[in-house]
C-alpha cells in the first residue's frame, strides 16, 4: 500500500538504477563500438520514451548529434530533462516533449510538414506499450516509427524479452488483461518490421559479464532502404510504408474504385494510426 504503480515503465531515476550514473550507457556504448563514434554526429535523432532525458543528452552531447528529440508520456520526467538540458548547456540542440508518442502528429509546427529523423531509438519501451495497448499498441507504434525514419535512417530497437512480461503483468488488471491477449511476442518484432519494409542491419548481442539492467537485452539494428518510394516520405501522416509506382491514371481508377469504403479506412486509420 502507497508504493507508486508505473504502468507505462515512466520510473524515477530508471538510467540510475540500471547502471552507476558515472558509467556510460551500455547500450550507446555498444552502438558505438558497432557503428562508429560518429554515429549520430550531424544528425536529427528521435529518442522514444526518454525518461529523464540521460540518453538523449549524451547523444547531443558526447556524440554530437545535430539534433535529439526526447518524447515521454511522463510530465515530470520530462521537465527534469529539459533541467538538466539546462545545466549541461545542450537546450539549443535538444527538444523535450510530454506527449504519448502513440497518438502525437506527424506534421509540426511552423511549416506544418511531416517530421523525419535519421535515427530513430526505442529503448525499453515495447513492454509498456504492450501492457498499455496489446498487439495494436505495438503495430501502432512501428508504423509511426517507420513514418517517421528518412530513407536510409536506422531505427534501433531494444525490446525486453517475454520473460520480462511475466514478472511485470500483474501491474494492474488491464494489463494482466492486455498480455493474456499477446500474439505479437518480442521474438516475432524482426519479422514484422521486415513486414512494413524496414531492412535487418545487425543485431547487438548482450555484452558478457552484465547479466542484470540493459546488458541482458539485445539491440536490433533495422535500415529503412534509401531507394523507397519517395511519395511515401511526402504523403504527411498516411499509411507511410513503400509502396509500388502507379501511374496517375491508375490512381483515378483506383481512387474512383475505392471511394465508397474511404470512410471506413479513415476510421480505421484514425483508430490505430493517430
């Protein structure tokens, strides 16, 4: 009785307890070691689910990204990273927001048009959208994410594995309810990213020696590939997955075609898409 109850995983001091605070993440480390350490320079990063803002700042600042953008559902874990942007002068490079990214738009403000990022990070955050949302919580989720991604980005994915759901569903009766209806299981999210059109790029393997936190976990690297279709990098927040060419006659008669069940599709769509 009294102790708080984190459904969406928004706990306080998360990177603190998972590994010493002077250490580096584990997990940007072995991206690094993978990749480069000049795998986010000059580049827009979007970190999902970013807690108190610790990985999001280092990839401004130790990793010299142009440009990170940390989203959580969580108020107060978001005003403490935008603090903390502050005392590491690193604001005018980083954006913090309060927003549940199942449901934020595409298209920002001033100009309106659909926001894209060369990285893409999800650490830790398919469980909750699990436990929150079920199967269409995590479909809703890659499909933003690969909406989101420019041709040729790195979408990097670290999911906690199912041993972990079953510690954690009990939480609260919706969640105990949400997991009972899985199909989507973290081993079957390769092949469903595979799915929408995003290429494999590697996978992290655990490091050894670290078998508590993050270390346990691997990190799935997927391309979205430079030659999809550009229509759908300008199409603002529809389906977002590549598609095949047709000609402008054929998109009349496609459109003609199927105008009688638009209604239907954009129900659908604003159900599980916006």
């Amino acid at each position: 009785r009294g102790r708080p109850v984190y459904e969406f995983g928004n706990y306080k001091r998360y990177y603190g307890y998972r590994y010493e605070e002077s250490d580096k993440d584990q997990r940007l480390a072995a991206l690094a070691a993978r990749l480069g350490d000049d795998l986010f320079r000059g580049l827009e990063v979007l970190d999902i689910g970013c807690n108190s803002g610790a990985v999001s700042l280092a990839v401004a600042q130790r990793y010299r990204a142009r440009r990170v953008v940390g989203v959580d559902i969580d108020e107060g874990l978001v005003e403490a990273a935008k603090l903390a942007a502050t005392k590491v002068k690193c604001g005018s490079r980083t954006e913090f927001r309060a927003e549940d990214f199942l449901c934020s738009p595409l298209k920002r403000p001033p100009n309106m048009k659909p926001e894209r990022f060369d990285v893409i990070l999800c650490f830790s955050v398919t469980k909750w959208v699990h436990f929150a949302q079920g199967d269409r919580g995590i479909r809703n989720l890659f499909k933003r994410c690969m909406k989101r991604l420019r041709c040729g980005g790195l979408f990097v994915l670290e999911p906690q594995d199912w041993l972990s759901y079953k510690k954690k569903r009990h939480l609260t009766p919706q969640i105990r309810h949400n997991v009972a209806g899985i199909e989507l299981r973290p081993e079957a999210f390769g092949d469903y990213l595979i799915s929408l059109g995003l290429v494999p790029d590697g996978i992290i393997e655990p490091p050894k020696g670290k078998p508590t936190g993050f270390g346990r976990r691997h990190i799935l690297l997927f391309r979205r590939p430079v030659a999809a279709d550009v229509e759908a990098e300008t199409a603002g927040d529809t389906e977002g997955l590549p598609q095949s060419r047709k000609s402008n006659r054929d998109k009349v008669q496609e459109e003609e075609g199927t105008r009688a069940s638009k209604p239907r599709k954009k129900r659908r769509d604003a159900d599980e898409e916006q």
